[in-house]
C-alpha cells in the first residue's frame, strides 16, 4: 500500500509510518509549508522514521506537491491534519475571522485534499479514505467549538463519499480517538489531577497510548474488506463513562 498521512509531524502520525514502514508499506507524510517539510525531514532522520514527503498547504489546496504520490497505486489516505484555535473558548469568544480562517482550513483544506485524490482512486478501482476524528463529537466537549463543528462536518464528508464512491472501490470511514498522550495533550495528561479525573470515569481505566492506534485502522486498509462509511472508536471505552463514585 500507498500510505498518505497528512499532518506527519504529529505523534499520532509518527506512531502510524513506524508501525507501518515494519509491515512493508510505503509511507508518504505532509505538511503545509516548505518550512515545516524540512523540519519534519529533520525529526524523521533522527528518530529513524522511513517515508517520503509531499507538501500540501491546507490553507491554500492548490499549493501542493501531491502529484508524485498521485501517481502511484494502491492508494490510502489518512486524515490527520486538523487545526485548533488557541486558547480554548465559547464560540461567542472568539472573532470571526478566527472562525472563518478555522474552517477555511480544516473543512475546506481537507475537502480539496480529497478533491485531489479521488480521481486517480476512481481511474485504479481502488482507493482507502481514513478519517481521524474525536469522540467529542458525540457529547460536545468543553471550550471546542470549532473542532468539534469541523470534524463533524468531515465525518459527514466520510459517509457521502462512502455512498457515492463504494462501487468504485472506494472505502471512507471514520476513526475517533478518545484522550491519548502525546505531545500535544501532555500539560493536561501529566497534571496529576486531570489523569486521575479522566482515570475515573475512561471505562479502560487509563488514558490511551498512540501505540494503541495503528492495528485498530489496519482493518480499514485492507484490499478485501467490506467496511464503508463507518465509524469506529477507539477510546477505552469513552463516550461511555464510569459513573462509580459519582452516582450512589
């Protein structure tokens, strides 16, 4: 397979090209400016990551240099990318040009991505569109409006593509993640009184590892499979919570 992850400076997507990369899957990462490609070449040489790297500029689609992973075959999409307004705020907060820059980007960045890659999965009868999403979808989540919204919209873009693209092959679904450590949630993870919160009521018990992640998607990829326009959570168990302690 033909691995795209957009957004490959993250954890999450580190986590994904090591896993993968071991099973002979060629990786391909993004990032939305010449800038951050060689400062993700950099990251990826020092921690040993094997891939190779396109640009594609969420804020403008048609900045991008897609078209070396466009022509080859098998193709999978994973996407990761996915902006958040610091910091967290009730949507009357926030300007509304911080709102609209939000959904330029993520809603619409990602949307053209897919634009660009559909018709090549639709000339080879084969194509794979992984969404990353959240569980905070289903219930909202504190001061994260715009997320929220965006995510949800793309998970709708996931189920419309499933329709309309399944009888070419074309599998879109969506994963959402419940609270995992990375670097990005680790001033909440590491305070001692945010993980024995969330320890409480996670029906695992415990927040998530990234090393958790790839096996779960690998079902989604695969050649012969019949999973499309689904939504599938991996989470520990959240949006369910733990009610002991709370409820008598």
């Amino acid at each position: 397979m033909n691995i795209l992850i957009t957004g490959g400076r993250s954890d999450i997507a580190q986590e994904l090209v090591h896993a993968y990369s071991q099973q002979g899957h060629t990786l391909w990462v993004s990032s939305s400016s010449d800038e951050g490609l060689e400062k993700m070449k950099k990251t990826y040489q020092e921690k040993k990551l094997s891939a190779q790297f396109v640009k594609f500029n969420f804020k403008d689609p048609s900045d991008h240099t897609l078209h070396s992973f466009l022509g080859e075959k098998n193709l999978v999409v994973i996407l990761n990318s996915f902006t958040r307004l610091p910091p967290l705020r009730k949507i009357h907060e926030y300007k509304s040009d911080k709102i609209q820059n939000e959904f330029q980007q993520n809603i619409f960045g990602n949307t053209m991505l897919v634009h660009h890659i559909l018709p090549p999965m639709i000339e080879q009868n084969f194509g794979r569109i992984i969404l990353i999403s959240s569980v905070s979808v289903e219930n909202g989540t504190t001061k994260y409006p715009t997320y929220v919204m965006g995510k949800m919209a793309l998970e709708g873009l996931m189920k419309n593509i499933a329709v309309d693209y399944g009888e070419n092959n074309i599998m879109a679904n969506t994963v959402r993640l419940g609270i995992f450590n990375t670097s990005r949630t680790s001033k909440y993870t590491q305070d001692e009184k945010f993980k024995e919160a969330y320890q409480n009521i996670i029906p695992n018990g415990k927040i998530g590892d990234t090393s958790q992640i790839p096996n779960a998607l690998m079902p989604l990829m695969d050649k012969n499979q019949y999973i499309n326009g689904a939504v599938l959570n991996i989470s520990g168990g959240l949006p369910m919570t733990k009610t002991q302690g709370i409820l008598k």
